[in-house]
C-alpha cells in the first residue's frame, strides 16, 4: 500500500469519527477524542498510523464477510424461498423435470417460424 493511500484511510477514520460526533451530539465528545488521537498518532508516529490503517482494513474485512453473509441471508429468506415455494405451490411440473408415464422425455412442438419470430431473437 503506498503512502498516498495510507494517508487517505486515516483521514477518512478521523473524517468517519468526526462526522460520528456531530450525528450524535453527544455531551462526552468521544467520537471527538479519538479523531484527534488517531490523527495526531497517524502524524507524529508513522508506524503507529501503518498499524491504525491494518486494523482499520481488517476490521472492514471481517464486516464485510459478516454482511455479505447477513444480507445474501436476508434476500433468500425474504425473496427468493417465498417465491419458490408459491411457485412450487402453483404449477405442477413446469420445467417437464418429472418424468410422466410416457415411454419417451421428447415433447414434439409443431411450430412453424415466421419473420416475427426472429425480430427480437432475446
């Protein structure tokens, strides 16, 4: 990671801390604090600044994985498994993935084509 970039994670940390504390306009500034501790740590002692930005991008990994999973969670248990078991509810076989008692899986489609057919193919 160069230098530019480490100098943009932990203005955007200090920036996330300050703005934290005008949201909640609490009476302890301890958003308020820890910006100015961070920043004046990421400015006397590089090393210290090095160590605050791994955290900080490990710990945006580990909320990363934890709400991807959340989130991929919440879309199939709200969206998708409703809407397959109405599916599931309402048609029968509607992908012929049942065999019937036929001797043969072929379903014969007499069709024949015509110009509007090829007009918009997908």
């Amino acid at each position: 990671m160069s230098e530019s970039d480490k100098a943009k994670a932990q203005l955007v940390i200090v920036t996330g801390l300050v703005v934290l504390y005008f949201i909640f306009k609490s009476q302890y500034p301890y958003f308020l604090i820890a910006a100015a501790v961070i920043g004046v740590l990421s400015i006397a002692i590089p090393a210290a600044g090095d160590l605050i930005v791994k955290g900080w991008y490990k710990i945006a990994e580990i909320l990363g994985a934890i709400n991807g999973r959340i989130l991929l969670s919440l879309v199939f248990f709200v969206i998708l498994f409703p809407v397959a078991a109405i599916a599931k509810l309402g048609k029968k076989n509607p992908l012929a993935l049942k065999r019937e008692a036929k001797d043969s899986v072929f379903v014969e489609r007499n069709h024949k084509y015509s110009a509007k057919d090829l007009e918009q193919v997908w």
